[in-house]
C-alpha cells in the first residue's frame, strides 16, 4: 500500500469532516423551532426575559457570519461549547458520559452478533436446505424484522420482574459504593446481560443472512472445485477457502456499522434506561439543544468517516487486488 | 509448528488476564460499613440542571428543594409552614414583613446559616426584577416580582425585612431557593445563571445532593446539620427513566420505592399488585383546546397567517362549539377515570381559589347546532358548516408529541365537531415545531400563528397568577397560545394583584375565571390527575400533600422527612401505608434515631465511572488479542498449506 494511496485516502477524510462540521451548523438551525422558545411553556416568562436567555445563549446575534464563525473557530480548537439543556455543562462532558455506556453496549453487542452471527450464517450456507439452514435463518429473518423493544420488554418481564435473575434496567445500581472494585464490574455485568442479550439478537439477523448469501456465492466459485478435487475435507473447505472469501463482502458492511456504534440503539437505551448516546441524541433534539447535537454528528461522522477508512485499508490487506 | 503459536498466544492472553485481575482489586475501595438505607424515587423526568434558575422542570424543582431551603416552606396542606425563617409577622400597615431566621442554623459543610444568605438569595432576584431582566431561564424571579417584593435588608443575622407593594400572602409562597453565600458571594443577578454548581452542593434541606449522572440518577445523602424532622431514609436517589414501562418494571422488582407518572393503564394495573399502594392525586393543571382568537381586542391581523376563519373571533361560536364536548367521555376514556372535568382556568386543587362556572356548558350537540345556526353560520347543501365569509369551515388542531393522550383527544374532538359540519385536521409535531407554529408576530419577525386550535396543557403554582397570566394581552408573544385579549381580563388582574386580603381576592378571582370561561378562548378537557406508586414493604410514613395530592413531588420536601421503617415495630407507623387521609397520625415524628450518617463527599463519585472504562479497556485488551491470535492462527495455517 504506497504512501500516496494512503495519503489521498487520509486528504478526503479530513475534506469530508470539515464539509460536515459546516453542515451540522446549518442542519439543526433550519430545523423550525429554537432552544429558548421550548421555554414558552413556562407560564410566568415575559417577552422580555426570553430576550435575556436568547442572549446569554448567544443566539441573539445573526447565524451567519457571527454565530457561524464563533462555531468553526472554537470546534476548531476543540472546545464544543455548553449544552442548552442540560444547563451549564460542557459538551464534551455530556457526551463523554453517555459515549462509553454506547460502546460498551453497542460495541459489544456487534461483536458477538459479528461471531454468532458470521458463524451460524457460513453454516446455513454450507449446508444449504438442512436444519441448520431452516431455523438460523428463520430465526435470523424473525429477529433482524424485530425491534430492540419487541425483544427487550419480554426479556425484563420474564428475567428481572420475574424471575429476578437479572435488574431491570440502568447501568449500575445506585450506591454501590462500598462494595469494592469487582463488586462493581460484577454489578455492571449483571445489569449488562439483558440489554446486551438484547441488542445483539437485534443484530445477529443481518449478519448471518448476507453471510449465508456469501458463502452461497463462494460455493460455486471454481477454487472451490478445486479444492474439492484435491481431497480437502469439507469442514476444512469451509474454514480455509469458503469463510475468509466470503469474509471479503462482509469487511465494508462490519466497518460500516462498527463505525455506526457510537450512534446507540435509541429502541434499546429506553427500554434498559442505558444512558446511551441514541437517547441523548432524541432528548437533544427535542431541546434543539444546538451544541449537543453538533457534537454528537461529528463525533459520529468521524467515527463513520474512520471506520471506512479502515475498511478501505483493510481491504487493500486482505485483497492484493485492492492494492495495485 | 502449530501448536507454539497458539500456545504462546494463550500464555500471553492468561498473562494479561492475570496482570488485569491483579491490578483490579486494588483500584476500588473496599470498606464495608453497614449500607444506608436509600430511598429510591423513580421519574420519566430527566433533570436538566442543579443550578436551581437554571432548571425547567418539576425535577429540578424537586432536586433544589431537598437541597435548599425555602424562606417558608409547605405544610399539611401546602400552608405557610416555618422553612430557613421559623417565624414572621407582618407590619402594621402590612407593607412589609419581618421574618425571623432559625437561631443556630448551620449549612451541611457546617458554617453558620443566617439572615446574610436570605437577603443575598432573596436579594438577587429583586436586583433582577428591578433591572428588568431575569436569572437564568426566568423561572425564578417572577415569584419575587409577583410577590411585589421591592425591597429586602437584614438588620442583623437573624432578622430579614421584606418590603412589598402588595399587601397578599403570595410573600410566603415564594419559590426562591436560600444559597449559601459563602459559597456564592461573588454571584450577581448577571451571573448567577452562569454559575457552574458541582455535586457536591451545600444546602440547609433535609438532604445534600452528592451526585448528578446525567441521565441517570440523582444520589443525597442525608444533610448532618439539617434542622427539621429526620426522615427515615439515609440517602435519596432520583432515577431518571426514558419510558414509564421500565419504571413500572423496576417498581414491580422492587429496584425503586416511587414511581411518579406511570400512565393510566400501568396504574390500574398496580393497583392489584402486592404491596404496592397507587395515589391519583389532583394536579394543578390542565389540558385544553386553545382557539387561535389573534385579533380579538386588538382588531389586528397577520398577512399570510392568522386563523383559517374569522369564526375563531366569535364569543358565540366558541361558546357553541363548547357544548359539542363530553368531557366526561374524555376522561374515562383518555385518563381511565383519573381526573376531573375541565372547567375555568384555576385547577379545583386551588381549593381557596377555584369556583365553578356560573354558566356551565354540558354536552349537547343538538344545543350547539341550534347555537350555531343562531348565530349566523348555517350549514350548506352538502352539511358543511359555513362561516359569515360563506366559507366551509375547516379547523387545523395541532399538538404537541409529548403526550399519547393528546391524539386520543383530538380524535374525539374530530368527530364531535364532524356532528356539527366543521371538518378537524389534526396533526401531531414536536412542541419545538408547535412553539414555533404557534408564534404570533409579537414574538418575532417570523411569526405567523397559522394554527385554528391547539392542544396542549399547563402547570400551574400554588398561586392562581402563573396561569392566569397566559391570557393577559401582553402575553401575546410570549406565553399566550390562544392569543386572547381583553381590558376587562387585564384589569382585573391589576386588581387582584393589589387585593390587600384572601376575602377580598377571591371575588375577583370568580370573575376571571367566569369571563375567561364565558369568552372561551381555551376550552379546558379536563384536569389530568398526578399517578403515583409506590412500595410499602421498605418505608412506612407515606402522606399525601396535600391531602388530595401525592406524596413526593409537590410542595416542599415533607414527604421526604416523614418516611419511616415499614419493617419496624408496628408503632413507628400504625397503618401509613393504608389510606390517604390520616393527618392526625404523623407517624413522621418518630424519626428513627439512625441519624449518623457521615456525609461522603463523592470519593464514590471519583471511582465508578473508572469501573467501566476499566472494563471496556480490559474488553478491548482481549478483543486485541482474540484477533492476534486469530491472525497467527491464519499465518500458521498458511504456513502449512504452503
């Protein structure tokens, strides 16, 4: 992979985030509805207060040049401002708090419906027709046309309402202070099981079936009859020749949604209550809460921008093709 | 040549695995001293900040209050009770009272609290209203300005001397937190909006927020110096739910004592559950239909915006189309039964204030019909009703997306004035969308007001102004979403606003709510109940406040100080889980003597964010080496094929 290859790749990216950063400033601005006019709720607000919030929020000065050149000058620098709703508090704090509870959730989630899913669908490929095949697939079908919240409730109801094996939402419980280090990775674990279980049968779906129809596509590849005549086992066909080339198509599709991670699942933030980025991105919305929103579509096209940056490289090593 | 690989891979990842769990044990503190009994209240709230102007929500209301005393706090039945001051009276010629501040009073950080910190609280909103501005989001100040506050001096450290124009009882209704100055001394009205307020705060309320996760919860602990009536609980926590199911969920576990809001359905469900009590307590609220009445008294119009038809500035068409709602109906259809009617424009919570229309309107849709042929809009050939334009009318009903009863009322109300000839659209957006919709061109240069009729709700204050206020002319722009005007409405609110006695007031006050409820620029549904449960198996004590109220979320923090053990012998509360009325009992009195909670201060707070970047960190660590050795098991592989 040359320096330049490399280099352009690298050029765009940055060319992609800027364009991004101005229109994030324009997007939300055009949306109807302001953040100081949320408080019109407030019965005993006069006219003249609301001028007063509308210039401590610095809105009351024209969009562009002066609001606009304020925004790119201090992103910039990497200063993304305070959050409207939640008063007073930076943004970076803000999104820094629901970023990790998303990765750890989503970010985990993917991966084991990344294995499980990858898994079950080169299976129902292999062995096309069988019982493998009929329910992975069938299940898969049912669970990817499945919203978080169909497969999550059920799951509270039965396990944390019920049963109380598990609690029933939130991240941690409150106060567990006194219980050490690992009594607090073991309460996190334990509040991990069920939206975990949840987002990941959420994702297995899709996997498993453009998996199936990959290694469906590989089987009639003519390396694969060749493989076959040299006597190579079946399994062994599968996991050396079939699986890493049907692996190919599914690199962009993984780097796409890993990148796609730090979006949340919203469906499944509300129903754990999992402070998560989807849901902060909703309640910001709601708010026109401006700089909060800024920041969570940049650091979510950087992240998308990032992630196929990756797979473009990852590609370029797992297909010498790609390189010249 | 295989197995090396992998096994030097398996030696490395048990190593790590090892240096990992080595490292773990020592991070976190281990001390294990008897757990606090914590008090947990769930809310589809989620606060927006512990800046107390800087909050617009009940749960910040709620969050300031544990923390900060008022002036005067809310008894029983949400009267005047002693808060940061035990005792005042007022002067003679009842222009200003003199309060007098508790005698030995200390913050939670243990400097003495005195008059100082009231005129520094108090002090800064007449500042504000005297310039013409506000604190923060400018929910605070108002209270002052509404009181006629115009002067406050503290002639010693126990004395503090409010002056008012205005002779009412609003002066000890008046929400404004007392801050510690020593802490805020360098604030001003200007700045105070600004000021950046940390967990852990510093109050004189009952409990200190310690905490603040954003999103989460909200954690107190119990404030040492705190100088009323010790609740049994050792520590408060908010938990902050995004959807009323897993609060409800969370209830039914156990996981949460109170849970404030869940919707009708999960009520009547609970209701059956064991051990779980349910209260409907009377809100002070209400939804309504308001009628876009731009023009009204000011004879102005919009061009290109405006009502759909001038039949909206019509008394005696609003008053007809008042007949053609079965309020009932909506009410046990839409609220399950959980609320009342809706007549005037002061909640019947308001016992002192509220009084019922003198001219009721019932559900009569032939009346309406005959209402509306009398007053000159007939129906056409095809059963449209017309306006005096000749025009078919056709009303646009907007709401807001944050209530699912909302659409559920519109589609009744679609179909009811369908009976009459007028065609309903409704459309659903959200209320940042609607506010903007809804914008007369009082309120900026783009405001239009294309709407006919809006449905949406209010909530109101102790006092009867906040929501009286919505229909004063100069609150066109502003607040006013029915966009009403009327001299008569306007003065006599001047005038209440200067009655110098209750008896005075209220007579006045039954005008007001008639001549809006004549007029009918809102049609008020009804008064949605507040729907509450909560667990009986944990704390006792639980007393609604007041007595057709809930027990958490209302006036004060009385609630808080009155729980008690519900696992102790029997006489700490005789049956306070049971009925709702039981004043006399005040099983708070007996509070519990486990009252020597040290307060933490955060080292929690330091540390648990740590566990899960730890974990996500040792996650990825193995992840790094899951693919490692995916990789060398490929290359290996390779190497053999070869």
């Amino acid at each position: 992979m040359g320096s330049r290859y490399l280099g352009r790749k690298l050029g765009q990216a940055v060319l992609t985030i800027f364009a991004i950063v101005i229109l994030n400033f324009l997007l939300f601005r055009m949306m109807p509805g302001s953040p100081e006019r949320v408080l019109l709720r407030n019965p005993n607000l006069s006219q003249q207060q609301l001028e007063a919030v509308k210039a401590r929020w610095g809105l009351d000065k024209p969009l562009i040049p002066d609001q606009l050149v304020a925004y790119v000058g201090s992103t910039l620098t990497g200063d993304l401002g305070y959050s409207l709703k939640f008063q007073g508090k930076p943004v970076v704090d803000v999104i820094s708090d629901s970023l990790w509870p998303t990765v750890l959730l989503i970010g985990l989630g993917e991966l084991v419906a990344i294995v499980v899913g990858l898994t079950v669908g080169a299976y129902a490929g292999w062995r096309r027709g069988s019982a493998v095949d009929r329910v992975g697939t069938g299940a898969s079908l049912i669970l990817y046309s499945m919203p978080y919240f169909v497969i999550g409730m059920p799951l509270i109801i039965v396990f944390a309402a019920g049963l109380h094996w598990f609690p029933t939402s939130g991240m941690t419980s409150v106060g567990t202070s006194g219980e050490g280090f690992v009594g607090q990775l073991v309460d996190l674990g334990r509040h991990l099981v069920l939206p975990l279980t949840t987002v990941a049968l959420g994702l297995i779906g899709s996997y498993s079936i453009i998996m199936r129809s990959a290694i469906l596509e590989t089987r009639s590849e003519d390396y694969m009859t060749t493989a076959r005549a040299k006597g190579i086992t079946d399994g062994r066909m599968l996991r050396s020749h079939a699986f890493p080339n049907a692996l190919l198509p599914m690199v962009t599709i993984i780097a796409i949604n890993l990148g796609y991670v730090v979006a949340g699942a919203i469906t499944a933030e509300v129903v754990f209550n999992w402070p998560g980025l989807g849901s902060l991105t909703v309640d910001a919305l709601g708010a026109r809460d401006y700089p909060i929103l800024q920041g969570v579509f940049l650091l979510l096209s950087v992240a998308v921008v990032v992630a196929n940056l990756v797979a473009d490289l990852v590609y370029g090593l797992l297909d010498p093709r790609v390189r010249s | 040549m295989r197995s090396p690989l992998r096994g030097r891979a398996t030696r490395a990842l048990a190593a790590c695995a090892l240096a990992v769990s080595s490292i773990l044990p020592a991070m976190g503190p281990t001390a294990t001293a008897a757990p606090p009994v914590v008090l947990k209240v769930g809310t589809t709230q989620d606060l927006d900040a512990i800046n107390p102007y800087n909050t617009a929500l009940v749960v910040g209301y709620e969050v300031y209050q544990l923390t900060y005393n008022l002036l005067v706090d809310f008894g029983d039945n949400a009267e005047p009770v002693p808060g940061f001051a035990d005792k005042w009276e007022r002067s003679a010629d009842g222009h200003s009272v003199k309060f007098h501040i508790r005698t030995g009073m200390k913050w939670s950080d243990g400097q003495p609290a005195d008059a100082q910190d009231a005129c520094f609280s108090w002090g800064m909103n007449v500042d504000a209203v005297k310039a013409g501005t506000s604190i923060g989001l400018g929910y605070i100040d108002p209270n002052v300005k509404d009181a006629g506050v115009t002067k406050v001096e503290c002639p010693d450290a126990e004395t503090m001397i409010v002056t008012t124009d205005d002779q009412s009882d609003r002066v000890l209704q008046v929400y404004v937190p007392i801050l510690p100055k020593h802490i805020w001394s360098k604030e001003t009205y200007k700045t105070m909006g600004d000021a950046k307020f940390n967990a852990s705060l510093v109050g004189t309320g009952p409990y200190t927020l310690a905490e603040w996760k954003t999103g989460q919860y909200a954690r107190f602990v119990r404030n040492p110096n705190y100088w009323g009536t010790k609740g049994f609980e050792d520590e408060v926590v908010i938990q902050f739910f995004k959807t009323p199911d897993t609060m409800v969920q969370a209830l039914k576990a156990g996981e949460i004592d109170y849970a404030r809001d869940p919707n009708a359905d999960q009520l009547k469900q609970l209701q059956t559950e064991q051990g779980i009590k349910t209260v409907v307590g009377a809100a002070n609220g209400w939804t309504q239909l308001a009628f876009n009445t731009y023009g009204t008294g000011t004879g102005k119009t919009i061009a290109g915006g405006g009502a759909s038809t001038k039949a909206l500035q019509d008394q005696a068409f609003r008053d007809a189309l008042g007949y053609a709602v079965d309020k009932k109906t909506l009410v046990d259809k839409i609220l399950g039964g959980f609320g009342d009617v809706g007549t005037t424009n002061v909640p019947p919570v308001l016992t002192q204030w509220h009084v019922e229309p003198t001219k009721p309107r019932t559900f009569d849709i032939a009346k309406a019909k005959s209402l509306l042929d009398a007053a000159g809009y007939p129906l056409d050939g095809s059963g449209n009703r017309l306006d005096k334009e000749g025009k078919p009318i056709n009303l646009r009903l907007y709401m807001p997306n944050s209530n699912a009863d909302y659409p559920k009322a519109a589609a009744f109300i679609k179909d009811w004035y369908g009976q009459l000839g007028i065609k309903v659209s409704t459309q659903v957006m959200d209320s940042g969308a609607l506010t903007d919709l809804l914008l007369p061109p009082e309120g900026g240069k783009t405001g239009k007001a294309k709407y006919d009729i809006e449905l949406w709700g209010w909530a109101g204050s102790p006092d009867p102004n906040a929501l009286l206020q919505i229909f004063r002319c100069d609150a066109i722009g502003g607040t006013s979403d029915s966009l009403y005007c009327n001299k008569d409405f306007d003065s006599l609110y001047d005038q209440q606003l200067k009655a110098t006695s209750a008896d005075a007031r209220k007579p006045l006050l039954a005008q007001m709510q008639n001549l809006i409820y004549d007029q009918a620029p809102y049609d008020i549904l009804y008064y949605d109940a507040n729907l509450v449960a909560y667990r009986t198996d944990k704390f006792a004590g639980w007393r609604n406040q007041p007595p057709n109220g809930t027990p958490l979320f209302t006036y004060g923090t009385l609630g808080y100080t009155l729980l008690t053990d519900a696992t102790a012998a029997p006489s700490a509360a005789p049956s306070a889980s049971g009925t709702t009325a039981s004043p006399v009992a005040g099983g708070g009195s007996a509070a519990p003597v486990a009252s020597a909670t040290p307060v933490d201060s955060g080292s929690t707070s330091s540390s648990s964010p740590n566990v899960g970047v730890v974990a996500l960190i040792a996650i990825a660590i193995i992840v790094v080496i899951g693919i490692a050795m995916y990789a060398s098991r490929r290359r290996t592989r390779v190497v053999e094929d070869e």
